[in-house]
C-alpha cells in the first residue's frame, strides 16, 4: 500500500509540471514573473455621510441630553409645535391609466394567455392575424383552435 500512495504522488506531481509548463505562455500575459493575472485590489468604498434630522450628540453628552426617539408624548413635557406638512411624493399618488390602455392591455394578456396553450404552427397563424388584424381578431381565432 505503502508503493501504491508514493507511486500517486510521483502522478501528480508529474500531473502538475505538466499543467505548469502548458500554462507558462498565460503567466507572460500578466506582467513580471510571481505577478501573473493575480486579481487587482478594489478601490476603497466611498462612504455618505448619513443625513439625519435629529441633533449629534458630543462624546461627553449625557444620556438626559439625548434628543428623545419614542413616539409617544412624554408625561410633564410641553406640547412639541406642529411639523410641517410634507409634499406629496410621487410615488404615493395614484397612478393614472386611461381606460382605452388598460383594455388594450387586459386584451394583451389574454391574448398571450391563450397562445401559450397553442402548438408552433398555431402560434405562427394567430401571430400573422395579430400583425395584420389586431389583437381582438388574433386572440378571436386563438380562442377557437383551444385544445379541450
């Protein structure tokens, strides 16, 4: 057994000098001998100062002194003055759709719905009708050849 593991080893090392000498040509590529296509370091992350609307607090500063984060109103302390509203953001509005687009576009999806129960050659039809006819004609007759 003893032979078997040192007979393995001289494989591999073999194995190796062979794949060395095969990929000798890549490591010109990098530059200097031991550089070779080592991976290049990444550029150190840029940070963002952080925006916060509540006031810093030095090291020195006390707990007491902490501006206060609960939400709730803190017994014995005066009413805080009313903030300011906010603008609306556009993402909260509603988004408007006109009525003739959002048909067109229901009509779409079952268009595509039904071709996707069809055969190549059905698709292919219904695809010409579609491009000639529109997709009310198109969805129509891909309707028709449904496979029951």
């Amino acid at each position: 057994m003893a032979q078997n593991v040192f007979v393995m080893i001289d494989q591999l090392v073999a194995g190796l000098q062979e794949i060395k000498s095969t990929l000798a040509p890549l490591a010109m590529l990098g530059g200097p001998a031991g550089q070779g296509l080592a991976p290049q370091p990444k550029p150190a992350a840029v940070r963002r100062p952080v925006q916060s609307s509540a006031p810093e607090m030095s090291l020195g500063a006390t707990s007491a002194a902490a501006p206060s984060v609960a939400s709730a109103p803190v017994p014995g302390a005066a009413p805080s003055a009313p903030s300011a509203p906010r603008a609306a953001s556009s993402t909260s509005e509603a988004r408007y759709t006109p009525e003739a687009i959002r048909e067109q576009r229901v009509l779409q999806a079952r268009y595509m719905n039904v071709l996707a129960s069809l055969n190549a050659l059905q698709k292919n039809q219904v695809k010409k009708i579609r491009a000639e006819q529109g997709y009310q004609a198109a969805f129509d007759l891909a309707a028709t050849m449904q496979p029951e």
